[in-house]
C-alpha cells in the first residue's frame, strides 16, 4: 500500500492534479481518498488549501 498527498489553494487546480496522476499511473488501484480543507487567516489575508491524502496498491 502506498499513500501520495497532493494540496492545492484551488479545488479545481487539484482535481486536474489529481486526474493527471491517475491518468499516468492507469496501473493503480485507489483504496481510499481522504479530504481536508484548511483555512489559515492573518491581519491581511485568508488561505484555503486543500487536500487530498489518495491511498492505493
């Protein structure tokens, strides 16, 4: 089992990251997705990231 974590501040800048790792690695098998959102905020600006923790054989 295997585990890759991809983390993107857009949903779709990950998906499209998620789908091109998938579809270069066509061999896989996904046993599980995990997602968190995380919102980090200062004084002067408001970050959201998201990630995806894919988990596969």
């Amino acid at each position: 089992m295997r585990v890759k974590v991809f983390q993107e501040e857009d949903e779709d800048d990950l998906s499209e990251v998620i789908n091109t790792f998938l579809q270069e690695h066509a061999d896989i098998r996904v046993c599980d997705i995990k997602l968190s959102t995380d919102i980090l905020e200062d004084e002067e600006d408001t970050l959201t990231l998201f990630t995806v923790l894919l988990i596969y054989l």
